[in-house]
C-alpha cells in the first residue's frame, strides 16, 4: 500500500532531457495506466519509480518518503520488464522464487506461493524448465509471477500482456483487474494497448515527448480530452482534426459521433462527400468519405454504404470540439463557442 | 548423364580432399607414427638396427621414478597455473567489466604479456628473479620483506615458473571474460536489484552461472596447454634444480636424441592423460555449464 509522488523530475540521458520537470501523484490503491507514444518516457518513469535508473534532479517520494536513498529492493516495489529480464540460467521455479528466496521467506511458505502464483498464471507444467524452453508468452508470465509472488506495496508493469494471444490477454486482463481488487495496491502499468488502457485504468497518464498532456479517468479522456494531442491519441480510427478557417481554431468530431446517412443532416456540420474505402470490421464498419480535399473517418454499426457512393456526414452538435492556436480544447462555456458552432455551417 | 551423377557423389570429397590431406599428413600420420615409434627400441644411427620391444617402452615408463617426478610436477604446475589464472582473470574481469577509458587502458596494458614472445618473456624474468642483483628481490628488500631464492632453489622454482605463466596468460582470458561479462543484460542486474539480491548472491547466482560457458573453455584450454608447458621450462630452469621443474614435455625433450622410442612412448602416455581429463572435466562440468 504506497502512493506515488513525483516532485518537479527530470530525467537526462547524455545531457538530453527526456523527462522534463514532471509532477505526478499516484494516489494508494489506484491503477494507473501510463499510455503515449513510443520513447515518450515510460519506462523511464518506471524505472525511477523502482530505482534502477534514479532521476537526475527532484525527488520520488513512495508514501511521502523521499525514497532517492532507498535502494530498488528495500522499496517494496515489484516490477514486470518490457524485455522480461528473466534470469536465463534458473529454472522458472527458481526464477519466481528468488527474491523470496532473498527475503528469506520459508521454504514452506515459499513453495506454497510459487505453486499458487504459478497455478494463476498458468506455469504450473513448466516449473522446471528452463526459460530458454519456453516461448515468449510464457517468459511474459514467469516475469508477471516473479513479480506478483512477492506481494509488493507497488506493482510496476512495463507492457506486460504485449506477447500474449488475443485470448490469454483478454484473460490476463480480468485476472489483473482482480488482482488488483483483491491486494488493493498501488498498480501502475504502461501499455499500448487502448482497450488495456480504458479497460484497467482509474487513471489515465497520457504522455508525449515526457510532458504529461493529461491525467484524468478513462471517460473523461476519452470524453474531454485536453489538446488535440490526447483527442487523437485516444481512440481508433483517432478523431477527425481539420481547421475551422476562424482566427486559427480547429474543429474535430470521433469517427463514432458521425452519422452517415443518405439524405441532408439538419445540425451544423454537415456535409456531403463520396465513399473512397470501407472497411468492415464485423460488428462496425470504417469508412473513408472525401470532402473537397480533405477526407474524414467515420465508423457505423450498419453496413448501408458502397464504395463511391455520395453520402452526407452530420455530427450533433454536443459532439463537436474545438481546439484553440496553442492546441488546447476550447470549453463549451467559452465565449466564442457558440460562434465557431455557427463556423461550421460554411465549413 | 552419369558423369554428372558421379561428380555430384564425389564433388563432397573433392571439396573436403585438400584439408583432409593437410590433417592426414600433418596430424594422423604423426600421431600413428608416435605410436608405432613408441614400440621400438629406436637407433637413430642405423635405422635398421631398431629393434621392435612391443610395449617395453610403456612398461619401463610406467616403473620409472624420474616419470612420476615429473608427472607431479606437471600436475602441481597445472593446478597451480589453473587456479591462479582463472581466479585472478575474473577478479580484474569483474574490475574492468565496466566501460570506461582508464579500463581500458588497464586492460591493453594486461594483454601486452600475451603479444610478446614466450621466450623474451621468460628471458625478462630470468633476469628479474635473480636471487642477488634481480629486481623483485630488490623491491622485497625495500619493503622490508623475506626474500627469495626464486629459480635457484627447488623449493621455490616451481612456483616462479608459475608466476610467470599466470603473468602472461592473464590478460588474455581476462579480455575473454570481460567480453562475456559486458554480454550479459544490465536488465538482468536490475531484476536482481528489485529482487534484493546481495552483491554476492547475484555473483554466484546470476553472473557465474551466465560466464559459465567461458571459464568452462579458459579450464580446458588450459589445463591442456599446462601439461604441455616447455618453453618457459626450457629458458628459465632447464627441469631444474634438481629436477624441481621437470615436467612431463621437457622430460620427453631430454630423450630426444637418447631414446626415442622411450621418448614417443612418454608422449603417448601424456596425449592419453590430457585425453582423460577432458573427458573428465566433460563429465563432471557438463551440468554446471550453462549454454543458452
Ligand atoms: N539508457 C539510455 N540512454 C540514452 N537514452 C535513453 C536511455 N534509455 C532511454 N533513453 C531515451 O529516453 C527516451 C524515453 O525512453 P523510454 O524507454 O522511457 O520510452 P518508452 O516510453 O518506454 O517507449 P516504448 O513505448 O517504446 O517502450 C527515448 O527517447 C530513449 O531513446
Ligand atoms: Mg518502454
């Protein structure tokens, strides 16, 4: 049980930072899911958190504890490596057992944990393999297990379902979800993975270039999103960005908010364009509409539209955002806001 | 049609014939040629005076004092040799396995001993162990610590030898350890930091087990190379004092020209030790040694 505190952090590598004056509070309990873009600085995060890669200036406090001086195991903080970091030469058994090993728990107790941990994770027939044996789904768990035998006050995972299939994953994912329920710690979790992300999360941590862009809950990145940056990051196909054509405001709207439809919209934005592909994903279907030169996406539960095809793309009102010069969201209570809602009739 | 069929069986041996030839001639045909010279009373004046005594050789090899002197004192080098250079070339691997200028300064300066020459080597240190006017007895004197006889004494020469083997074979399988040390994931030391893992347990649990395959190959080759030593036998004691540094090659050497089926039969008798060791190290290291 530990809360997570970064104070004004930065990370340099070779005189480059990487992270730049980060303050973050990870709260007890939570699960926290740091998602952005590849070399934004997760696992350097992580890593601070753990100790093995200690911040260049400010300070990590774990509980309110300044914890600079602590060392990464006496912190009691666990950790599942992106690169899995499994010992090569111990057997899987003997890979799980040794930090308790090292913690001198007794053999008894040891043995009943690693039975059980790797009953959850699904080892128990490969216990006395060697890592080299196995694949890597199976290395992904012997890291998960070698983590959560040790029933940390914090759990680190630097994307630990990314090589598992579809099923196990969706597995794993409950599992962890549970998991977390049930020990009540502290998790935070890197992954790429969106539905991982608003699926787990209390909290979203959204990063890019080492500058935190937003942290809320899942519903309201999605819903509220702080710059078009996070607007696009999260969800798939991303949203639709184009320019307003008023003082350097843009306007964009979620492929999902897009109504298709064979006849004129009545709300503001909308517009007729011509189908150029469709995607159909089984339950919802992509398609990519044309308008003058630019092109939008948008996603339908109905299959009605063929490729080539005239259609007009409306989106309700409340569904529209707009962004500002500086890429901030424009609130809903700004003055301007209902004068850029008239904007988009002469879109 | 059956041309290319015949060329197509052949062409494999065809391919393989010049290094075959080369091994054939240089290496089997010596070797049975030992063998065939160790059942002969050899006389090198008038070959056809050799007479043919069937395992005398062996027999008289195996009853002889002066052979197990010297098997000893190639059993008490070898482990000497062995030990020392294992321990101290993973000592100062472990030391410069960490990649900074001065490291690697150190390390060319300990791998200098192994490009130059056994014999200026052996010749440097002859000169530097002597009793009276050499260096080493210099410094000891200055330091106010006994000093030694080195080379002059039997009971001292040995272990002379020894240093001076150790000296210039250490740098060279330090360079092998610490390549395999700079091999392992920094990763792995990590997950052993968040594992609270003292600095001792992570060598003996993590970083030996992972050098293994190495210290496995620098074991063979040099317990191999030890029961072969000769040159700095040669240089520096000539198997002396009192046979305090006759090993098993240098014994053979001595009977070079007296007794050359005694001789062959000698050699013999050491390829089949080394040969024994192997397969022994092979045994009982097989399990500890751990190849990814
Ligand atoms: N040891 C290092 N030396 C130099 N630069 C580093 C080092 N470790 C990380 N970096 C740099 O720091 C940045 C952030 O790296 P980090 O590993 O935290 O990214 P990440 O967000 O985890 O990315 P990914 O999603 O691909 O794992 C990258 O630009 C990377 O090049
Ligand atoms: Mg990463």
């Amino acid at each position: 049980m530990a809360s997570i505190e970064f104070v004004n952090v930065t990370k340099e590598f070779d005189k480059k930072e990487i992270i730049k004056d980060l303050n973050l509070k990870i709260e007890d309990g939570t699960f926290t899911v740091l998602v952005g873009p590849s070399g934004c600085g997760k696992t350097t995060l992580l890593r601070m958190i753990a100790g093995i890669g200690p911040q260049t200036s400010g300070a990590v406090l774990i509980d309110g504890k300044d914890v600079t001086d602590i060392a990464p195991g006496k912190r009691g903080v666990a950790m599942v490596f992106q690169n899995y970091a499994i010992y090569p030469t111990m057997s899987v058994r003997e890979n799980i057992e040794f930090g308790l090993k090292n913690n001198k728990v007794k053999k008894a107790e040891r043995t009943e944990l690693v039975e059980s941990i790797s009953a959850a994770v699904g080892l128990t027939d490969f216990l006395d393999r060697k890592p080299s044996t196995l694949s890597g789904g199976q290395r992904q768990r012997i890291a998960l297990a070698r983590a959560m035998v040790k029933k940390p006050s914090v759990f680190l995972m630097d994307e630990p379902l990314s090589n598992l299939d579809a099923k196990l994953r969706a597995q794993m994912r409950i599992d962890l979800i549970e998991l977390h329920k049930k020990l009540g710690t502290t998790f935070v979790y890197v992954t790429h993975d969106q539905v991982e992300a608003m699926s787990m999360a209390d909290t979203i941590v959204l990063m890019n270039q080492g500058l935190i862009q937003q942290e809320a809950p899942p519903e309201t990145i999605y819903h509220e999103p702080s710059n078009i940056f996070v607007a696009q990051f999260i969800g798939v196909p991303p949203m639709n960005i184009d320019e307003l054509g008023v003082g350097g405001v843009k306007f964009g709207f979620r492929p999902e908010s897009a109504i298709g439809s064979t006849e004129a919209g009545t709300t503001p934005f909308s517009i007729r364009g011509e189908v150029v592909t469709r995607e159909m994903l089984g339950s919802e279907t992509l398609y990519k509409i044309n308008y003058k030169d630019t092109s939008f996406m948008i996603k339908s539960l109905e299959d009605r539209f063929t490729v080539n095809q005239q259609v007009y793309v409306s989106v309700p009102t409340e569904k529209m955002y707009f962004f500002g010069e500086d890429g901030n969201r424009i609130p809903t209570s700004h003055p301007s806001y209902s004068s850029y809602i008239e904007a988009l009739r002469s879109y | 049609m059956s041309r290319g069929k015949l060329w197509e069986k052949l062409r494999p041996y065809v391919m393989i014939g010049p290094a075959m030839i080369g091994i054939g001639l240089f290496v089997i045909y010596p070797l049975f040629y030992l063998i065939y010279l160790s059942l002969f009373k050899f006389n090198l004046m008038n070959r056809n005076m050799s007479k043919f005594v069937g395992l005398d050789n062996y027999i008289q090899i195996l009853g002889r004092q002066d052979f197990y002197k010297s098997l000893t004192n190639t059993v008490v080098y070898t482990a000497g040799v062995v030990i020392l250079t294992l321990a101290l070339s993973l000592l100062i691997a472990v030391w410069l396995s960490k990649r900074t200028r001065v490291n690697a300064i150190v390390q060319a300066g300990i791998f200098t001993p192994h490009i130059i020459s056994i014999v200026s080597v052996s010749l440097i240190w002859l000169w530097m162990m002597e009793p009276s006017l050499g260096f080493l007895n210099y410094i000891l004197k200055g330091l106010g610590l006994p000093t030694s006889q080195w080379l002059q004494s039997s009971k001292s020469a040995m272990m002379s030898i020894i240093i001076v083997s150790v000296w210039q074979a250490i740098g060279y399988y330090t360079l092998i350890l610490v390549a395999a040390l700079q091999g392992v994931s920094p990763t792995i030391y990590e997950a052993a930091a968040l594992d609270n893992a003292s600095k001792v347990k992570v060598f003996r649990k993590i970083t030996l087990p992972l050098i293994s395959p190495q210290l496995f190959f620098i074991l063979i080759i040099m317990t191999i190379g030890s029961f072969k030593v000769f040159d700095t036998v040669k240089i520096m004691t000539g198997g002396g004092p009192n046979n305090a540094t006759n090993t098993l090659v240098y014994y053979i050497y001595s009977y070079r020209t007296t007794n050359i089926g005694y001789a062959a039969a000698a050699g013999v008798v050491l390829m089949i030790i080394i040969g024994i060791l192997t397969i022994i190290y092979f045994r009982l290291m097989a399990k500890k040694v751990h190849y990814q």
